[in-house]
C-alpha cells in the first residue's frame, strides 16, 4: 500500500461545536473580498489586498483544493458560523511526502475574540492527523503577527524557529515564526 492510498478523505463538511469548515463554493466570492480586501488583514499576507479580480482568481483555485490525496495537494476550507464565512483556512502538503504539512489561516476581523480561529485550527489538525494520518504540521508566519503566534501555542504548537529577516514581502525583509507540532504531541479535543 503506498502513503496516497492510505489516507482517508477528510468528510466534508465538518461541524465542530460552533462552526462548518466546508469547501469553497461560487457565492463566497464577496464574502471572502469583504476581508481580504482589509489592508490589516492583508499586511502580514503574502500578497496585497484583494481586488475583485483577486478573488475570482483565488476561489478557482481554492475550489480545487478538496483534499490531500498526494504530493502537492491540499484542503481549503471555508469556516463559517451561523451561516456567516468568518473565515477560512487551508491544509498543504509540503515536499514529496503527504507525511508532511503546512496551515494557513485568515478571518474577517469583525469575528475576532471569539476562539473562532482556535476552534476551525484544532478541527484540522484533527483532519491532518487523524484522517489523513500525517507526522507533522507547521505554520509559518510574519513574526510580527502576534495573533497569530498566540493562535499556533493556544492549540498547541511549538515554536521551533525564528528566521530573521528570510522573506521579501511588500517592499521590505520580514522575519519568519515557525510552529512546529507531531503526530505524538496532538491531543483530541
């Protein structure tokens, strides 16, 4: 049996206590606009804030993105709550293995405070180990990005590096987190 054909599909959609973490579907091009279009949403990202264009090209994409069944896939979700996108985050593989993983997460600030993003990130570290059987996932973020950071340790990653200055983003050197957490080290909610 190789790696690709033990994994499980993630069971879409999936519902935690508060919220559905669902695939991306045609309608949610305003919704998503309405945050990424945010300057402060959009200063710790890797790309600008979104013009209409943007999110047309980026809902395409992220609609073919239902799953890990192999090197260089991934899960993007949607996470709504009461019916309201409050954000969305994504799943990656990393290299040539789908052992590996990588997150990345971003939500509309007008639904902060409300343990949303710690809710909707413990939910797919629950798909990445638990069903899609992987030995470590990472977050890699600005270092300036303290809410963030303070997301990574509130559901239990670790912080295994600072690199400085390593990324050219939006006109200046920016330092780099990364969290770290095992397969050994995830604990089920």
């Amino acid at each position: 049996m190789t790696e690709a054909t033990s994994l499980q599909p993630a069971l879409l959609p999936v519902r935690t206590s508060r919220l559905v973490l669902r695939t991306y579907r045609d309608e949610d091009i305003e919704p998503l606009l309405d945050y990424y279009a945010d300057p402060e949403v959009a200063r710790f990202l890797l790309e600008e804030p979104w013009t209409y264009d943007d999110a047309d090209a980026q809902l395409a994409l992220r609609k073919q993105r239902t799953g890990i069944d192999g090197p260089a896939s991934a899960l993007a979700l949607v996470v709504e709550h009461e019916g309201a996108v409050v954000g969305d985050i994504s799943l990656w593989t990393t290299g040539d293995t789908v052992s590996r993983g990588e997150v990345g997460w971003a939500f509309h600030p007008a639904y902060g405070g409300r343990g949303f993003a710690t809710e909707a990130l413990r939910s797919l570290l629950g798909i990445a180990f638990d069903r899609y059987r992987m030995h470590r996932v990472v977050a890699q973020l600005d270092a300036r990005n303290e809410p963030s950071a303070k997301l990574c340790e509130r559901v239990g990653m670790r912080r295994e590096g600072y690199l400085r200055a390593d990324w050219w983003s939006k006109g200046e050197w920016t330092d780099t987190l990364v969290f770290g957490m095992l397969a050994s080290e995830w604990q089920r909610p």
